[in-house]
C-alpha cells in the first residue's frame, strides 16, 4: 500500500506541475469553442435567419469533422440566440450570448442591429463577424469588427458605374426603400453617381410591404429616365414592383441590389424579372472552387439552393475564416484572433476573395448579372482596391 | 403608516436592490427596458384606463421623447438631466397639439386618428434626414453623469429608469386620486353625464392625452440614454400595440396592472426564448388565454381572490345612503 500511495503522489504531482507548465495543453485541449450566432430566428426577417442557421451548421460539422477540427482538436460549439427584427431584442440577445462566454459573435445581418449593439460591443475584445452592409457598421469606433460581404458602397458603386459605362445612361433615377438599407444604397447611389458628373433625374421611395407602386414608376417615366437603379430590401416586394414595371409599359433597364437577383424573387417574379440586371455578392457557377463545393455540399444537406449572399454564405465563410484564424495562431485569445484577423489577406471564401481593410472590410468585389429565364448570369465583376 | 403603504414601501427598497443581487448585464438590460415601459404604459393607462380613450399613438410620444432628448444632448452636448425634462415638456406640448383635435372624436374613429399620427410621426423621422439623419437613426447618445460617476452600465442607469418609475407613479396615483382623477373615471363612465354634471369633458380630456404623451416622452428619453442609439423602426404601430396590450393583460384601470403587464410582457419573450423559433406561438397563445381568462387584466385576477388588494375608495356618503323604496324607484 505505501508504494502505491507514494506513485499516486508522485503522479499527482507530475500532473500538477505540468498543469502549471502548459495550462493550454491540459485545460485547452479537445475544450469546445464557444461561437455565438445572432439570427432573426421570429419576426419579419425570420427566412433569413433560417439561412444563416443551415450556413452556421454547415460550417461547423465540416470543420467539427476535420481531423484536428478547430485546432489541438478543439470542436465548434454553437450558441445560439434570436435577434428577432427589432433593435431592441438584438441588443438583449447579445447581452444573453455575452453571459454564456462566448469566444466569437456572428452578428445580425440588419445594419440598424449591429448600430444598436455598438454601445455594448465596445470595449469588449470578441471578435464579431457581420454580414451587414450599411458603411456606418465599420465605422461604429469599433476595432474588432469584420464586414465579410461587400458594403453598399461598393455595391453601389458597381450598379451606377454598370448603369453609367455599360447601359450608357444619362437620365438615372433611383427606386429604393424607405427603411436604413434603402435609403442608405440610394445615398450610395447618389454619391456616385456625383463622381460621373450625374444628378438623379428622379428619386422615388416606398415603405416595405407597398403593394401598389404605380404612382412611383410613373413618376420615373415622366422624368424621362434611360436606366432605374433600384434598392429594394425585401425580396418579397420584388415580384410585385416588376409586375408593375412591366405593366406599366417600362422599356427602361433596371439595375437593382441583390434582393432582385434573390432565387425567391427570381422565382416568383418569373418572366417579369427577364432581362432584369442586379448586383450580386455571389452568382452561381461564376466563382470559385470553393464556392461551387458549398453549393453542392449545402444542396446534398439541405436540398435546396442556399441563398448565399445574404443568408448563408457569408455566415459559412465567416466561420470558416474564425476557425482558420484559430488554427493559424494556435490559440482563440480575442486581442490576438482580431489582430490575426485585420492581417487575412487573400483568404479564399465562398464570396470571394477576402482581404482586411484598416476598417475590417474583407470583401471589395461585386458582380452584376443579368437575369434570364429564371437564372443570373454574369455580366461584370467590379473590384474596388482594398 | 397603514399596512399597505408598508407594504409598497418595502417592496420599493427591495426593488432597489435588483442592480446589487443580480449581476448578469442581460437580465439588467431587461429589467431596465420593462421598467422604461412601465412608463409610458402607465401613461397610457392614464388615458385608456382612467378616462376611457383609446389612443394607438403611445410609441410615437416614445418616439417623440427619445429623438428630442438625443438631439438636444448631441447637437448642444446639454446633459441628460436637463434634456430629459425638456423632451417631455415637448412631448407634453405636441400631445396637446394633436389632442385638441382629435379628441373631439370617440371609440374606433379617435382609434384611427391617434393610428394615423403615429404613422405621420414615424414617416417624418425617416425622411427628415437632416434634423433625425432618417432611417440610419442616430447614434453616439451621451448617457447620464452623476458627478464624476457615468451611468453608462445597466446597474447604474438602473437607479434612473426606477427613480422615474417611481416618480411616474406617484404622479399617476395623485392624479387619480384627485378631483382631476374623479373626472377623467366620470368621463370613461359615462361622458354625457360627466358633461352634465358641469365638467369640462374636452379640457379633461386633453389633459389625460398630455400626461399620456409625456410619460410616453419621458420612458422614449430615458430608453434613448440608455441604448445611445435610436432609429425610427422602433417607434413603429407594433410598438403601439405591443404598448396596448401591456396595459389590457396587466389591467388597464389600475397603475399596478400597468406596471405589472409591462414587466410581464417585457420578461415573457426572454423566459421563452428557450423554445426558439415556436416561442412567438407560445407567446401569443398565451396572450390570447390572459384576455379571455383575464378580462380585468392580471389584477383584476388577483382582485377576484384576494378583493382587499387595491380597494376602491370609498364613495361619498351622499352615494351610500339608502335610498327610500317608492312606487317610482321600484320595479
């Protein structure tokens, strides 16, 4: 029994001192990363919250699957919470997720949210991931937050430089929603449009969910527009504006953001969307490898056809990014993960090339396609200079 | 002291200590905002519960009250304290404005009217983009100083919501505890009588629409300095509604069901948050079985078991004294 007891102590403290020697390796090792996802999972934004969720999951059994998964075989646990629609319910989600120790946050995709939650995401070192694209979202005073879609700057810059160089236009009025994501895009428009010497001959806005939009096309027609480029939120009130439009008797070339090349909208629209333009983060079987792996992975899944640029792409390549990130400093300290991530240069994502900007823009690309028989194609892509 | 005042006096020392027991910022977040709304749903019940006038306008006082404060507090860098009290006077003033009119209407068609302002309200929030920079809202809202101490977490903004509260309630209850209160229950009894027995029933009326609107100012200001961003979806008819039933489910006569529906409905959707995307159906199959279950909200039901817990004041001896049974009066 004593050579028992004294092996036992013996082991005991070997095991103490390596404790104490390398507590990364024997408290980090096979422990789960928490990672915090604020979809809408209720409420008005609930089918791109369920995107968000089938990309999230997505990411996270294939790199839970991987051999090593994270690093130093440490899994991804998911933490979800339910940002609702509202601002107010997104800042309790994220104060509820901040509780439960999480190492990383996939913020809401809705700009006002991430607005909202500014005040309490400051001062705090997690890295948050965002697919929101309003420009003011990187400049909240925030150094650790990530946009890993194309902000509306960009985007609008491609659509009126397509609508200026491509479709020639002089006379270019802007369509958009009245909410922040619409008129922060028609500012957008705007503000480039200045930079070709152009002024908006007409500028018409309508709330989300309108059902009758006669008054505003007309009043585009009347100001004799050659192209319409147009913000629209919901692609819900796609079908119904191109409906309209084409009833209407509208000839002129609509250029419009990425809800009118949303499958849905495409689908429900039918032949009123043809010969429709829009810019798109991601047009299928015009990307990368990568991007035709997830396609074809998250159809197998899910059989259906990921909404990629707003749903579940950007939260896949969000994830994917993090876990890389992890991998390559061989450690999830938030101070450390953020200053890794303003260092990514062309890292490889399903919406394209990623490299950080001093603001925390990854993604500086868009393409505009062109809509046919039920299916985009493309027809430009535009890089900004990171 | 009676028992009762004991009673509500200790319960208020014990609410103070919310902010020391509890430590997770969430719960604190929570609790701050359910005390906002008890606010403005107390002012609400001033004029739906005390007076009988249904408005459907309270988030867009809310609204009114956030926006004014943050503006005065941004664009003069005034503190808090001092734009706080101004934005409800404005809120005050614009309630006055929009009642004056409207309530020479009743029932659906005042309804409608009060639907029709709070659209007005939110239309001119998004598009007035230089005086509220539209729909992206406006942000970097100072939060309060107390000397050399920045109430800037929920523990320390905790004491404001609740000094307000607490304010809120004394005024509501001296309200309907006065010759003020009495008119306004005459009115929402029955108007023509009130009219006839010599009140001034458009003049009480607009008075109930004025404090509605500046409690509505006041938890709008308040939730302003404590999220320090505000947009104009939140102040939208939803938010009215959701307003609305805070007040039906606690009780819409009594200040007590007021607070308690705000506090109950502000907590609900959080308790339920577990059950995730089937939450929303919970949540309104539960207010569905309070309405009907519950007419006289959440203290009406505590009022049928327990009929000491807010007795009516008494009623006048003149009102109490028997009445002789005559050929006239018998039926």
């Amino acid at each position: 029994m004593p050579a028992t007891r004294k092996k036992f102590l013996l082991a005991s403290a070997a095991a103490s001192a390596a404790g104490l020697a390398f507590p990364n390796v024997v408290l980090g090792k096979g422990e789960p990363i928490r990672l915090g996802l604020l979809p809408p999972i209720t409420g008005a934004q609930a089918l791109l919250g369920q995107q968000e969720q089938e990309g999230a999951k997505f990411a996270v059994d294939e790199i839970n699957a991987r051999p090593g998964k994270v690093f130093d075989d440490r899994p991804f646990e998911l933490v979800i919470e339910d940002a609702t629609s509202d601002n107010q319910s997104a800042v309790g989600a994220l104060n509820k997720l901040l509780g439960e120790n999480v190492d990383a946050v996939v913020c809401p995709v809705l700009s006002t949210q991430i607005q909202a939650m500014a005040p309490v995401m400051k001062g705090r070192q997690e890295p948050w991931m965002t697919g929101g694209t309003a420009v003011k979202n990187t400049q909240l005073g925030l150094t650790n937050i990530f946009r890993c879609r194309a902000s509306d700057g960009i985007t609008a810059q491609a659509m009126t430089g397509f609508a200026v160089e491509q479709l020639h236009g002089k006379k270019i009025a802007i369509f958009h929603s009245s909410e922040a994501f619409g008129t922060g895009g028609a500012d957008q428009v705007e503000a480039s449009l200045a930079k070709f010497g152009l002024k908006a001959v007409a500028r018409e806005q309508y709330p989300n969910g309108t059902k009758d939009f006669t008054a505003e096309i007309l009043r585009i027609k009347q100001a004799g527009a050659d192209v319409v480029v147009g913000y629209i939120q919901n692609p819900s009130d796609v079908a119904v504006i191109l409906s309209q439009y084409n009833s209407l008797g509208m000839k002129t070339p609509l250029v419009g953001s990425p809800s009118v090349g949303n499958q849905t909208a495409i689908d429900t629209a039918g032949k009123n969307s043809n010969g429709m333009y829009c810019a798109q983060d991601f047009i299928l079987g015009f990307n990368s490898n990568v991007a035709t792996k997830f396609v074809t992975g998250f159809y197998n899944r899910y059989h259906h056809v990921p909404d990629v640029s707003t749903g579940s792409g950007w939260v896949y390549d969000a994830i994917r990014l993090l876990a890389d990130t992890y991998k390559k400093i061989g450690s999830i300290d938030k101070t450390k993960t953020a200053l890794a991530l303003h260092q990514t240069k062309h890292w490889e994502g399903v919406l394209g090339d990623f490299t950080c900007d001093a603001e925390g823009n990854m993604i500086h690309a868009m393409s505009i396609g062109r809509i046919e028989n039920g299916k985009v194609s493309l027809v430009k892509k535009v890089v900004v200079a990171a | 002291m009676n028992r009762r005042a004991l009673a509500v006096a200790v319960a208020a020392i014990l609410l103070a200590a919310f902010p020391l027991v509890v430590k997770s910022q969430y719960i604190l977040q929570v609790g701050d905002s359910a005390i906002i709304y008890a606010v403005a749903v107390i002012g609400l019940g001033i004029l739906l519960g005390f007076t009988g006038q249904m408005s459907l306008a309270q988030a867009a006082f809310f609204g009114i009250g956030a926006y004014a404060s943050a503006l005065l507090s941004i664009s003069f860098g005034w503190s808090p304290w001092v734009t706080i009290p101004l934005a409800v006077a404005f809120t005050a003033l614009v309630g006055a404005l929009v009642g004056w009119p409207c309530l020479r209407l009743s029932g659906h068609y005042l309804a409608l009217a009060t639907i029709g302002f709070g659209i007005i309200v939110q239309l001119f929030l998004i598009n007035d983009k230089g005086l509220t920079n539209g729909p992206d809202g406006l942000t970097g809202i100072p939060p309060p100083k107390l000397g050399p101490l920045t109430l800037d977490t929920y523990q320390t903004y905790f004491y404001v919501v609740y000094g307000a509260l607490l304010l809120s309630i004394y005024v509501a209850w001296r309200v309907k505890h006065s010759r003020i209160g009495r008119a306004l229950e005459a009115i929402r009894e029955n108007e023509i009588a009130a009219q006839a027995m010599g009140i001034d029933t458009t003049r009480y009326k607009v008075l109930a629409f004025v404090l509605a609107s500046a409690f509505g100012g006041l938890g709008g200001a308040l939730i302003a300095h404590m999220t320090r961003f505000i947009s104009p979806d939140s102040y939208s008819f939803d938010q009215s509604v959701v307003f609305l039933v805070m007040l039906v489910i606690g009780g819409s006569s009594t200040i007590t069901g007021a607070v308690t529906g705000a506090i109950l409905l502000t907590f609900l959707p959080e308790v339920l948050r577990p059950l995730k995307d089937s939450y929303i159906m919970v949540y309104g199959a539960a207010v569905i079985v309070m309405v009907i279950f519950m007419p006289d909200g959440l203290i009406g039901l505590v009022k049928r078991f327990a009929p000491s817990f807010e007795p009516s004041p008494p009623r006048p001896q003149a009102l109490r004294a028997p009445v002789p049974r005559t050929a006239d009066t018998a039926s």
